[in-house]
C-alpha cells in the first residue's frame, strides 16, 4: 500500500518551515554583522519642499525684500 498523502504534506511543511528559520537567522547575523555608525547625522534624512527625501540639509531660502507700495511707479497709458 502506498504512503497517505497526509504525511507527505506534513513533511513538506515541516521542510519549507525549517528552511524560512534557517534563511531568517542567516538574515540577522547578516545585519549583525553589518558596521553601523549609530551618530544623529546618519539617521537624520530632510524633505525638500516638493516631498524628496535627502541626506544632506536643505539650503537657506533666498529671502524676498518687501517693496514699500508708494515706491512704486504706476504710468497709465
């Protein structure tokens, strides 16, 4: 008589189950191992006023002066 199927299905998922464990600690000392600096300037990322993310700050606006109103000139045609 042949196997049921039943435990063949336990076997694969016990299989595929013991694989994921296997790749997931892989994966941590993989990032273990990986040299990080843990200083503020490397965390800290600055959105431009269109919403992109940069690494380095954003430039000082150029700041617009105001005109006095009765400083300017209006001729009529």
């Amino acid at each position: 008589m042949a196997r049921s199927n039943n435990s063949f299905i336990k076997k694969q998922k016990a299989d595929s189950k013991a694989k994921r464990k296997k790749e997931k600690i892989e994966e941590r000392l993989e990032r273990r191992d990986q040299p990080t600096s843990g200083k503020l300037e490397d965390m800290i990322a600055y959105v431009d006023e269109f919403g992109n993310l940069s690494d380095s700050p954003p430039e000082e606006p150029v700041v617009k002066k105001n005109k006095d109103p009765k400083e300017i000139k209006i001729s009529k045609p």
